[in-house]
C-alpha cells in the first residue's frame, strides 16, 4: 500500500519576523521571502558586520524586532 503524504500548513502569526542563528564565526540572519532577492544571508561575527547587517538590511526588508 502506498503512503500518502501530509502537509501541514501552519498559520503565519508574525510577517514580519526575522530569524537569526547565531554562530562562533558567523551569524545567518533570514527574512520573509517575499522582501529580498537573498532571504538568507551569512554576516561574520564581528561588531562591524553585526552594523551593517542589523541597521541596513533589516531595515531594507521591513523586519521588526521582537
């Protein structure tokens, strides 16, 4: 007998959240996909790029901080 798959589709409760995976060396840092060409980037861990990252691209794709 074949197996069916299922789909379970979640409610989408925050569209403009943002998602961060913080690392030793580097941070990857995503937005909703519909906001940017490049929905998930990789910044390095370091102050200048944390910057750059948190104030320009975040802003650019409408995020909030929650």
């Amino acid at each position: 007998m074949a197996q069916r798959s299922r789909v379970n589709r979640m409610e989408i409760a925050s569209p403009n959240a943002s998602g961060i995976d913080v690392g030793s060396a580097s941070h990857f840092v995503s937005v909703p996909p519909d906001r940017d060409d490049e929905p998930v980037r990789e910044f390095k861990s370091f102050t200048e790029a944390w910057s750059i990252w948190r104030i320009g691209w975040f802003r650019a794709a409408l995020t909030r901080w929650l």
